[in-house]
C-alpha cells in the first residue's frame, strides 16, 4: 500500500526551489504511487483532487465532474460547495468538455458564460478527461489569482489528468 506519511507534495503546501515542468513530473510520480492498487473509481478521483489541490499553490477549489447524460455533474472536489449540474457548452467546464481540450482562463471575467460557484476565484484552468474518445468529464482548478495558470501548469495537469483517467477504469 501506498505510503501517505512520507513528505509527498501535497504535504509540504508550496512549491519547492524547482522549475514547474520538474516539479509536475515529482507530482505525477507521486499520483501515481497514491492511485495505484485501488480500483475504485470514487476513492481515486477523491485523493487525486485532494492531492492536487494540496499540492499546488494558490487554489481555492479543484476537482472533478464527471459526464453524465448530456451535462457534466459534480465528483469528488476540495473547496467550497459548486455547482452541481453544468450543461455541456456551458461555462469554462461545459466548454472545455462540448470541445474536448483544455481551457486556461487568466481572468474569469473575461469569459464569457463563466459560471461563478466561488467568488474568490479569478482564473481557472480546466482539461478533460478522455479515455481514448471516450470523455468521461473535466478536472477543474480554481486560483484566487489572477493569471495563476500558465502553459506549463496546462501540460503538466495535462499529464496528471493521464494518470487519473487510468485509475478511473
Ligand atoms: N467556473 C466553472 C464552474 C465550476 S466551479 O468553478 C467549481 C465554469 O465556469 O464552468
């Protein structure tokens, strides 16, 4: 079994003295160290957003919903209560699943249709979650700041998003 009392990550509540793309490729080591081993899917997606969401700086909310019908619906999540039901094509998650690709929003202002479930969040960073054509749903983070996300955090939850998808089958 995986052995959560080590200084993983999500422990130490900021980014090490390291760039972002090395500092991606420790988390996804240790993701997947903390998936692997257990098949249910729920148990999975909870850790995988408590992970991410302790391990990343500045997030006031990340977690998943997941594709159900034809509207995304709220899964395991850390941060304040959202919204349960997004309508695909609606807000940056229905957008991000209806076009099946990652959306990074530097101001949330700025897009249109965004869906306000906390109003401390400023940018937004959401990637689906395709299991080959397959979307199963989106994985949604939320800063408090401005411009929070870049390019390399994109890729690298990209990545992340690769590991969770394989322990959610
Ligand atoms: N802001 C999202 C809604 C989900 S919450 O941020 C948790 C959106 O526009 O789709």
């Amino acid at each position: 079994m995986h052995d959560v009392s080590h200084a993983a990550p999500w422990s130490t509540g900021s980014w090490p003295a390291a760039d972002k793309p090395t500092l991606y490729r420790d988390l996804a080591q240790e993701l997947e160290a903390l998936l692997a081993g257990e098949s249910d899917a729920t148990a999975n997606a909870a850790n995988a957003a408590a992970a991410l969401y302790h391990a990343l700086p500045a997030l006031n909310w990340a977690g998943f919903y997941f594709l159900r019908g034809d509207e995304l619906v709220l899964g395991p999540f850390q941060g304040k209560p959202a919204c349960v039901r997004i309508p695909i094509g609606r807000g940056v998650c229905g957008t991000a699943a209806r076009d099946r690709r990652s959306i990074l929003v530097p101001d949330v202002d700025a897009f249109p249709g965004h869906i306000a479930c906390d109003s401390a969040s400023r940018s937004e960073l959401v990637v689906p979650l395709l299991d080959g054509d397959r979307l199963l749903g989106v994985l949604d983070m939320d800063s408090p700041d401005l411009g929070r996300f870049d390019a390399d955090d994109q890729s690298g939850c990209e990545s992340l998003v690769a590991i969770v998808v394989r322990h959610l089958r």
